[in-house]
C-alpha cells in the first residue's frame, strides 16, 4: 500500500483511549450504575471503571431493633463492599475508606466488622483517607485495624469518633504517625491525656486537627499544654466546651502564627476578654451555633465574629445553625455583621454563607459593591430583593454559585411566584458569564452552554431534581 493509500488519521483517532478513558469515567462518580455497565464492556473499561468504583468505599450499615444471625454473612461474603475493596485486583484503588452507620454491638470475635477490616487494611497501600465514626460499635473493636493503620504508608487524613477513644483504642491510635489532618469527635479524657504526646510525634506533619461536637473535657489546661505543640496548624476547629471562655480560647489562636482555616462553636457569654486577638493570617471563619431567637444575640453574636477576625483578611465567611433543616424563623436580621463585612473585607471575601439571616435590600446593594471578589453567596432574603438582586449584583462579575432562602413565606407560595421563566430571567439579567447555579429554597438551577446538532451554541437553565 502506498502512502497516498493510507487514510489519515483524526486527532481524536490518534488519542489514545487507555488516557481518555478515565477521565471521562471520573466526570460519571456519582453514576454508580453507569459505572458498573461500563465495567461489562472490555477489559481496559473494566480497569478504568474500577478505579473510580473503588476509590471511595462506605460502610454504613442501617439501624435494626433485632439481632441478625447472618450478620457475618452480610460482612465478608463475595460481592459485599468490603470483600469485593480486599481483593488484589481492587485493593490497589482505595483511597478513601469510611466506616459509619450503626455496628451490632456484639463483640469480636463473633462482631464480623474487625475480621474484615483486619484482612482489608494491609491491602489497601495506597490508602490516604480514612473516617471511623459509627453512631455505635461494641469497646474495643477498631483496637486491632487501628494498629494495622500505623503500617500504612500513605494514611494522610484520620477521622475518628468515640467509638475510637476508648481506654483500650485511645492508646493505639495515638501512635499512627504521619498524618496531615486530624478530626476527633466527641474527645474524651482518655484522648486528651494522650494528645500532647501524639502531637510532638505528628509535629512535622500535621497542618490541621478538628476537635468537634462534645468537647467539655477539654480545659484551659489542656489547650496550655497542646499550645506549643500546634505552632505549625493551619486549620483548626472547636466544640462546644463550657469549660473554656471566650478569653481562654482567643489566647490559643494568638499564639498560631500559620492560622488559616477556623471553626468554632459559639455560645453566649457575659464576660468578654479584655483585647481583641491578633489572629492575621485568618482566612476562612465558620461559626456554629444554635437557634438564636432574640435580636440582642444577634448583635452579641455579630461583635463576637467582628472581634475574631477584626486583624485579618477574611475569604470565606460562614454561619451554620444547627438543624437548619428543620428551621421557619424567624428570620432576624444579619445587616450589621454583613455591613462590617463588607466594609472591612469587601476586597478578600470570596463566600459569604449566611442563610438563616434576614438581610435587606440597602444592604443587599451594599456588599454587592463593596464585594466585588464574591463567588459565592448564600443569604436570607425577601421576595423582592431577589427579584432586585441581578440589577444590583452588576459589580459581581465572578460570582458562580448563588443560594437564597425567602425569609417570612411559604415554600409553596415560594415555588409559584418564582418559576423557571424566573430562574432564567435572573440568569440572562445578572449577564455573570461564570454564574452557573441558583438555589431558591428546596429549588435549584444548573446554567451550562450546549451546542445543537448545527453547532449553534446557546446558555441554557435547567431545574434540577430534588436529592
């Protein structure tokens, strides 16, 4: 054949598929059946669609009133998660493992759960996450797949709870090494009392450690003795302590020169420290808190976050109430912590996350032009303002993501006074080229670009289904 003969070959025909092929399977994760078909076509499918199948395994086995006999069957018989994420040919793609949901509260060796675990952990090397946080499990059960974890070389992040933390687990986990981050739940004093000691040997690799939920052992003393060993954090988080003041914690986040990421638990207090802290590397703020029913605690709590990041250059602001799932209001106005927001780090904000706050159209305008980094906003609004806001929104040229909650209405008055026609309204007025999501309540939006079958390209809003 001559070379006149040959076809010549497309760009897309000279692109090999063993290249492409897994980075469109990553874009179909969360397509978990999609995944499994196109694990049945050949055999470079199948090892491209395992990677991704593989990479983050869950264990959540569901609540039960009654005993099940089979539970060992359930664990470790071929085809369940954890037999099929040990075999040889799998083991190699795990990358994220987490263990949660409700463990039977029988004890090894007739609780399955450590036996599978046992036989996994030393097959999955290239492990770099892994979460044990059960709502229960029998003592003593991780006390063994704790200790096979110090053998793994790439264990980066560590996630534990107080299933974890007992007297006989604590000091087992206390000697994993090496890791990067480190989130405990629930800390208990058996934790606590091991803690300085599992800090200096993580000094030279751990840039954040979480301390969540119930963390009432934890003393003034103890942050004085963990102090000189967390210099190196650059993200932290707190729980709720009754334990400690305001004071007591402020003085410990002084003292973290690389502080970056904080969250913290508010609650209220009569006694405020005598000077504002010197936090100046702060970036990122999150306060937890609960339902706040009066205005004057709106205000307490506004000062509280003023006075924390007052020295630093915020990015990501955010409020969290909990169980705001199940909130109705009211909805107390927020204008004054957004006001001070904007005037003071209008230049570096990029997320402003404040839903269950109430915050006026005059302030609506204002942080859209002393804000003009914004990519993100989540805020509590009236009807009214958000029909106003892709008029006033013009500075916010980088905006991708924007979530509102339509404070005082009904969620089905909500749904009829703001329709689709309305979504894409909002999109072709506010003319962001990077907007790209709208969430109005329960209701949410996804803009993209699509091309017809001419090529004629054209931007188009989709309502996406509920999850």
């Amino acid at each position: 054949m001559s070379m006149s003969d040959q076809r010549p070959t497309s760009a897309a025909e000279a692109l090999p598929m063993t290249d492409i092929l897994p980075l469109v399977l990553r874009c179909l994760s969360k397509d978990l059946a999609s995944l499994c078909a196109c694990a049945l076509v050949d055999r470079s499918s199948t090892k491209a669609a395992s990677a991704v199948l593989y990479r983050n395994i869950v264990f959540s086995p569901p609540w039960t009133a009654t005993l099940d006999l089979n539970e060992a069957q359930k664990y470790s018989r071929p085809g369940t998660i954890l037999h099929s994420a040990a075999l040889p040919h799998y083991a190699a793609y795990v990358k994220t493992v987490e263990i949660g949901g409700s463990i039977s509260m029988r004890r090894t060796p007739i609780n399955p759960l450590a036996k599978c675990l046992i036989a996994a952990i030393p097959a999955w090397t290239n492990l770099v996450t892994i979460t044990i946080i059960p709502a229960q499990a029998p003592e003593g059960l991780f006390v063994e797949p704790l200790r096979l974890l110090q053998s793994l070389p790439e264990l980066r992040i560590l996630k534990v709870n107080s299933t974890c933390t007992d007297a006989i687990s604590a000091p087992v986990l206390s000697q994993i090494v090496g890791l990067r981050s480190l989130t405990v739940i629930d800390p208990n004093r058996a934790m606590l009392d091991l803690l300085p000691n599992w800090l200096s040997r993580l000094s030279g690799t751990l840039r954040q450690m979480h301390l969540l939920e119930n963390c009432g052992s934890i003393t003034p003393g103890v942050l004085q003795t963990i102090q000189p060993l967390a210099a190196q954090l650059q993200s932290f988080s707190l729980g709720l302590s009754y334990s400690l003041e305001d004071g007591h914690v402020l003085q410990f986040l002084t003292r973290l020169p690389r502080l970056q990421n904080l969250q913290l638990r508010y609650y209220w207090q009569m006694k405020q420290p005598p000077t504002a802290p010197q936090i100046t590397t702060l970036r990122k703020f999150v306060v937890n808190h609960t339902h706040i029913d009066f205005l004057s605690h709106v205000h307490h709590l506004s000062r509280w976050v003023r006075r924390i990041a007052f020295r630093s250059h915020l990015e990501h602001l955010e409020l969290v109430m909990d169980n705001f799932e199940y909130f109705r209001g009211p909805y107390l106005n927020y204008g004054g912590l957004v006001e001070h927001t904007s005037y003071k780090h209008g230049g570096s904000l990029r997320v402003l996350r404040l839903t269950h706050g109430y915050i006026d159209s005059t302030t609506t305008a204002l942080f859209c032009q002393q804000c003009p980094n914004l990519e993100e906003i989540s805020l509590g609004v009236s009807m009214s303002t958000l029909r106003e806001f892709p008029q006033k929104a013009a500075p916010l040229s980088k905006l991708r993501r924007a979530a509102f909650r339509i404070c005082n209405m009904k969620s089905s008055q909500v749904q009829k006074d703001f329709t689709d026609e309305a979504a894409a309204d909002f999109f072709e007025t506010l003319k962001c080229a990077d907007l790209r999501h709208l969430a109005v309540n329960c209701m949410t939006w996804e803009g993209k670009w699509t091309a017809n079958e001419r090529n004629e390209v054209k931007f188009i809003v989709r309502r996406q289904p509920l999850s």
